[in-house]
C-alpha cells in the first residue's frame, strides 16, 4: 500500500470516528438536558436553609448578599452564584459559598478555590483530601489555606458532577472527557465553607460540623442536590 493510500485511510477512519462522536452527543443530549433543567429551576436559597441548628445568617452581612441568579451574572461560567456568611450563638462566623454551572464541558468546568484564591493574591498551602461525616456518611473534600496581608482563611470544599461527588481534578476531568465522548454534558456545584481563623485544625473542625449540622437539617432531596448521592462516578 503506497503512503498516499495509507494517509487516505487514517483520513477516512479519523472522519468515521468524528461521525459517531457526534452521533453519540446528538442521542445523549435530551435525556442529559432534562435532567439538568430539573435541577437548573431550583434556586439556590431553596436549597440552603438561612437558619438551622445553631446558626443563623449574620445580619451584618446580609446586606451584601444578592440573589444566586443576579451574583451569577459576574461570572460567566455559572448560573447561580450563592453567597452568605452564618453566626452561631458563641459569635463564630462561617462563610458559605455555592457555584452553580448547568453545563460542564472540558471548556467550562467548576473552577477549584486553590486556583480562584492564587488568581486573588493569596498564598495557598497545605491542599489535602480528607473526609468529613456528614448525615451519616463520608463526604470526600478537599482542605486548604489561603494567606493574605496577615488574613488566614482556612477552606473546605466539595464539588459534583451531576449527582456525583468528584473527589479530585484528575477525575473530575476525566469524567468530563468519558462522557462527553459518549455526548453528555452533565452540571455541576461546587460548594465552598470557609472563616477567618489562624487556628486552622479548630476551623476545619468547625466546617466539618457546619456542613453536617446542614445536611442533616435538609431534606433528602436537598441533601442530594447539596452532597451528592454518592461519591461514585456519574452515569
């Protein structure tokens, strides 16, 4: 077989696999966007309770707080944008932050807060997986802190795709590309609880609790919308 032949082949086998690609994403489309524009009706503030166990939204603050869909309009890659900072009867403060993104492509993914907060200013360390409890089962996160002019924020973090929580940025992208090769596009959330603490190892314990005091304050439903129904991959 001359070059030329050879070269005409890997043409028509490379134009034959972008076929059923595309194939592919036009029968996964419907079934993928249906179940997202569920889940996309729901404003955030439904989701997360403004008061629960001991905690409250901090009325100081409550002022800057704008709706999800009008805070999302800064950012383009999400749809909803939650922000509220809570207080609790002994005058501790969380900061909880919630991105919503209806579709998330490879181009357009949930970025992580070690690269937003580094793109901020602050010095970012100590990035680790752990687990936290929460409503009776293990929630993978990710825990880190941010540095700056002397503030030292301590953050936990979770993120998921579709109804699957995401335990890393490698398969989180992985993920994506498997599916997208298979033509779904699914949502995605990411959910962010921080404070302002230089006792970091209090502050994570305090998140961790925060956020199992909240799910356990939810409904079923919510819970899944906020935590994810398991930490397998999605469909």
């Amino acid at each position: 077989m001359s070059a030329l032949s050879r070269n005409r082949r890997k043409a028509w086998v490379l134009a034959a696999c972008m076929a059923a690609v595309a194939g592919l994403s036009a029968l996964g489309k419907p079934d993928t966007l249906a179940a997202m524009d569920e889940r996309a009706q729901v404003p955030l503030e439904n989701i997360f309770p403004s008061q629960f166990d001991d905690w409250r939204l901090d009325p100081a603050s409550s002022v800057f707080v704008r709706p999800a869909v009008d805070r999302a309009r800064q950012f383009q890659m999400y749809d909803q944008v939650l922000e509220r900072t809570y207080i609790n009867g002994q005058g501790q403060r969380l900061m909880l932050s919630v991105a919503y993104g209806r579709q998330q492509s490879v181009g357009l993914q949930m970025h992580r807060p070690e690269v937003c907060y580094r793109a901020g200013g602050f010095q970012v360390q100590d990035v680790d997986a752990a687990t936290i409890p929460v409503a009776g089962r293990d929630l993978p996160v990710t825990r880190l802190q941010a540095h700056m002019d002397g503030r030292a924020e301590p953050i936990t973090y979770w993120r998921l795709l579709g109804q699957g929580v995401v335990t890393d940025d490698s398969s989180f992208k992985l993920q994506q590309l498997s599916l997208g090769l298979r033509g779904r596009v699914l949502d995605g959330l990411l959910v962010r609880v921080s404070s302002i603490d230089r006792d970091t190892g209090a502050a994570h314990r305090l998140q961790a609790r925060f956020a199992d005091q909240l799910a356990r304050a939810m409904s079923p439903g919510q819970r899944e919308r906020a935590f994810g129904a398991t930490s397998s991959s999605p469909p």
